[in-house]
C-alpha cells in the first residue's frame, strides 16, 4: 500500500519534523528536477487558489507534470461517475493524487482505491493536513520552537479544518490552547476529548481580548459561509471577531498572527503593517512544504 497523508496523524512527530527539515532545504535550493518523468494529478472538485497553486509549483519546481483539473463541473463527476471509479481511472495515469474535496471522509475513500499515494488537500470541514505542516513551519521558523507554546485559536473552530488539523499536530508539542469562538462555532467535541485523554491544558474564551496578550501565535480564522447549512446561521456570527491594530499594543513583542486565509474582514488591513503580521509569509511557505511532502511520499527524501 502507498504511503498516504489523508490526516495529519498519518505523520508521526519524527515525520512531521523531517518534512519541516526537507522544507528549509527546498526554501534555500528551490529548483529541483529529481522527479523528471513523474506525473502528479492535481483534482480539485473544490475552489482554491493557494493550495492549487503551490502544489502545482512545488511539483513543477520538483520537475515533474502536473495533469488535473479546478473545476469538477468539466469532468465525468458532472455525467454521475462516483469518486471511486475517478479516482482508480487517474490512478492509472499518475504517480501521485492531490485531491481537494467539499465531502468529509472523501480523502479516505480516494486513499482506500488509489494505487499511488494520495495527499489531502482539504476534505470539506475535516482535515487540512498540508495547510497544517506549512502552519507548523511559520510558528518553528517564528518562535524558534514547537514545543511548549501558547495558541490562540480564532472564529470557526466548528467548520474550521486547518484549526482541526492543527490541533492534533500540536498536540503532540505539549502546548497550551485557547479557543476563541461563539458557542455556535467551538471546537468540535471529538478534538476536545483528545485534548482531555492526553491531559492537554486549554481554555474557552468569548473575545480577543481575553487572550491575545498572553499567546505566542494568534491564530485567526474566516467564518465560513460555504460551510453553513443555514444562512441565517452564518449571518448572525459572520462579523464575531475582528482583529485591529490597537488590540496589539501589548501582545509579546515575539508573537505572530497567523491565518490560513483567504481574510474576508476578521483582520483588519492595518495589522498588516505592525511586526505581528505573519499571515502572507506563512502562505509563501506553502510551496517548500509541499515539495517536502511530495517528496517524502514518493520515497525522494
């Protein structure tokens, strides 16, 4: 069976530290071509500009092809063809699968029929184990360390996949959570009973506020529209947090914000010019990190 990463506890610790050690390689030697001949399928029955687009130029950057597609309405899917039969036909074609989905579980469906390694780029509200690994590399490369930090986790924790996916990799670096979030959008129940069984410290809060001073990383998120069953739902929590500069005069002079983005209006544009914004570099990580990993699953690192 291929090595896969559909969740990000497919990684041990070990792993998810040697991908951040590939990336820092890559980031200062980004040309490559040591996967000359190999083709990677990038399918994305979902919308996505950064995660598309820095997959598709670490596997370019890498030398390899890219085949695929952005919009699912163009292929067989449209004509009633299931995941499993797309997926077992491309298969045939590629050395890899990059696959975003708007289904939870539909990454481990692809994993349990491809006969190449699949990599989850995003699986509806799940997981977002390669938007996690890059979000691992700007806190390791901004506060020198994983082990033992404060974080702060902002807006859509419900809906939310890279906060779900962030949260099982770090818990696995003894830090400390808070949770900032209307009770209609907290944690979902199942990450905060792994929390208890590893005996994880973490507290609830309703504002900014009440934690932004005491966190190493602030991690900031956009409440989800697409996500919501119901837009009234969506209307009455859509505008909860919103981050502004004056809320940061005294955070710790080392803390970062973070953000998996795209922002719609929960950071205001005026923290992007105070030394905490962090958000646009931690994207630009994205492509090392994804060179890494298509590395790593293809057996090149």
């Amino acid at each position: 069976m291929p090595k896969n990463l559909v969740s990000i506890q497919d990684f041990t610790k070990d792993e998810i530290l040697h991908i951040l050690d590939v990336a820092k390689e890559f980031e200062s030697n980004r040309e490559q071509d040591f996967l000359k001949g190999k083709v990677i399928a990038c399918l994305f029955f979902e919308p996505s500009t950064r995660t598309r687009l820095s997959f598709e130029a670490a596997v370019n950057r890498l030398g390899a092809k890219v085949i695929g597609f952005a919009d699912n309405r163009n292929t067989s899917q449209s004509k009633g063809e299931t995941l499993e039969d797309t997926i077992k036909i491309v298969s045939n074609y590629a050395d890899m699968i990059i696959m975003r989905h708007p289904m939870a579980g539909a990454a481990d469906i692809a994993a349990s029929v491809a006969s190449v390694p699949v990599v989850n780029a995003g699986d509806g509200i799940n997981q977002h184990p390669s938007q996690t690994l890059l979000d691992l590399y700007a806190i390791e490369r901004t506060q020198g360390k994983l082990e033992g930090l404060n974080i702060n986790m902002v807006g859509d924790l419900k809906y939310g996949r890279a906060v779900h996916s962030l949260v099982d990799a770090l818990s696995q670096f003894n830090p400390h959570f808070t949770f900032t979030a209307p009770e209609e959008l907290g944690m979902p129940c199942k990450y905060i009973e792994m929390l208890d069984e590893k005996g994880i410290d973490y507290k609830k809060v309703n504002t900014i506020e009440e934690g932004v001073n005491d966190c190493d990383i602030l991690y900031m998120t956009r409440v989800q529209q697409e996500r919501f069953p119901d837009t009234a739902d969506y209307l009455k929590v859509k505008d909860t947090y919103r981050l502004t500069a004056s809320m940061l005069k005294d955070v710790k002079p080392t803390m970062k914000v973070l953000h998996p983005l795209p922002r719609v209006n929960e950071i205001a544009t005026d923290v992007d010019d105070t030394p905490y914004a962090y958000y646009f570099q931690q994207a630009g990580g994205g492509m090392y990190i994804r060179m890494a990993i298509i590395s790593y699953l293809l057996g090149y690192r």
